[in-house]
C-alpha cells in the first residue's frame, strides 16, 4: 500500500511544482485551484505517514531514517505555502515551487528505503 | 549609500525563496542529524556533530531572514558565512581525507547529496543580504 501511494505523492508534487510554474509564467498569484492541490498534496503526506508508521515494523534496517522522513514530510506543503501566500509577485510560485521539489525529492528517498529494506 | 532603493525587508520577493530553501534544509539536516546522533553515534562521531551544527546555523539563518531588521540582518550574513566556510572546508575535507567522514553529511563532498543546495545556498544568501546592509561597519574591505 506505501508504493503505490508514495507515488501518487511524488505525481502531485510534481503537478504543484508544474502548477506553480504556470502560474509564474502568467503572473498570477495563489488562488483556490493551487491551494486545493497544495492541499490535496498535504492529505496524501499525512496518509502516507500513517501508513508508513504502521508498517514500519516491516523494515530490515533504516527505520530511523524513514521516520524521519514521513515525519518531516507532511511540515514542507504548509511552510512554503504560509511564506509564498503573503507574497504578492512571482517569487510566491518560486518558494510553492522548492516546496513541491523537496516533497517529491524526499519522497523519492523514501521509496528507496522502503523497496531496499522492506 | 545605496545605489537602488533597498526592498523593504529581507523576507520579501526572492528572500520568500530563500527562507522557503533554508526552511527545507534546516527540517533535513534536523532529521538527519538526530537520527544519526540517537541511532549511530559511534560509527562516524565528528560527522554528526557537524550535521548537528549544520542544522543549528540553518535554523539561525531562517529566523534571522524572517525576522528582518539591521541586527537580524547580521546574524543572516555572519551564519551565511559559516555555512559557506563549512561547505568549502569539509567538501575539501571529504575528498582529501575521507577516513575522517565514513557516513554523510549535510556538508560532505559540497553538499552533493543536497543536490549541492547546501554550496549555493549560502552565496544565494550572501547576495541577498548585501543590499540589506546600510550604514553596516565596513571593516575595511572591498569598496562599494
């Protein structure tokens, strides 16, 4: 059930990080469409946790550094996302964007260590 | 003197960026630190001690560009300055003497395994904070 879904992760993040690009491109500034997929993004972080935590006994080795990365994970989306929302010009797509990027990249990670080891 | 009107404060326009990456790094090195320091400490001791100093002057470097103001600014500019130095060193370090760092760091071989963002960030940094620092002391260096 984590694969699946750590890749459903990286596919959203990958699409607010494409998302946030457009929307630099066109100089538009945060709206309800980006932030219900910034949120979307957080809602399959916080399952992933859950189910990572409960699986986490299927582990060989490395459990402390998948743990901290489901636990780190679901903080990036609401960071980025509080500091670009009060931003008014193109740099607020910039931080959603290294938001995004962070997520799928550790999420990449996480993969790794959950298909070496599990 | 400025040459341009300064923005209005570091945590604006591209420092929104900068915050968000040094905001990142700090949550990594964090994790990455703890964990090597609760779970494996023996194994590469001067390694995660930097990893741990790693995150300490990240989190100074967030809270200082989000804080803003001439004193926050220096605090910005003095952890930026560490950071480069630690990435250069210990990069150098890595490559000449690599017994001395048998597991990674945030800085180890110039932070490749941050996609180098721990080598960039500080000069992206530094950059940014240059036009923040009117009326700074200048100790005597590089003319404006």
């Amino acid at each position: 059930m984590l694969a699946p879904l750590s890749t459903a992760v990286i596919v959203v993040a990958v699409a607010v990080l494409l998302l946030a690009a457009l929307y630099a491109a066109r100089d538009r500034l945060i709206n309800d469409a980006l932030l219900g997929a910034v949120a979307l993004l957080e809602v399959a972080l916080i399952a992933q946790a859950a189910i990572g935590v409960a699986r986490i006994g299927d582990l060989s080795a490395e459990k402390a550094t998948f743990a901290a990365y489901l636990f780190s994970l679901p903080f990036i989306p609401p960071l980025t996302t509080l500091l670009a929302i009060k931003e008014k010009s193109r740099w607020a797509m910039v931080t959603i964007g290294v938001g995004a990027f962070a997520v799928a990249v550790m999420t990449v990670r996480l993969g790794q260590i959950w298909s070496a080891h599990a | 003197m400025p040459e341009s009107p300064p923005p209005a404060h570091t945590a604006t326009g591209p420092g929104r960026v900068i915050i968000a990456l040094y905001a990142v790094m700090a949550l990594a090195a964090t994790g990455r630190s703890s964990v090597q320091i609760a779970e494996y400490f023996g194994r590469a001791p001067l390694a995660y001690v930097l990893s741990a100093v790693a995150a300490l002057i990240y989190l100074v470097a967030t809270g200082a560009i989000i804080r803003g103001g001439r004193r926050a600014v220096r605090i910005a500019t003095a952890s930026c300055a560490i950071e480069l130095a630690g990435v250069l060193a210990i990069g150098v370090l890595s490559y000449a003497v690599p017994r001395l760092f048998p597991d990674k760091t945030v800085w180890s071989h110039f932070g490749s395994g941050y996609g180098y963002v721990p080598l960039v960030l500080p000069i992206l940094g530094l950059w940014w904070l240059r036009r923040f620092r009117t009326s700074a002391p200048a100790p005597a260096a590089a003319p404006e």
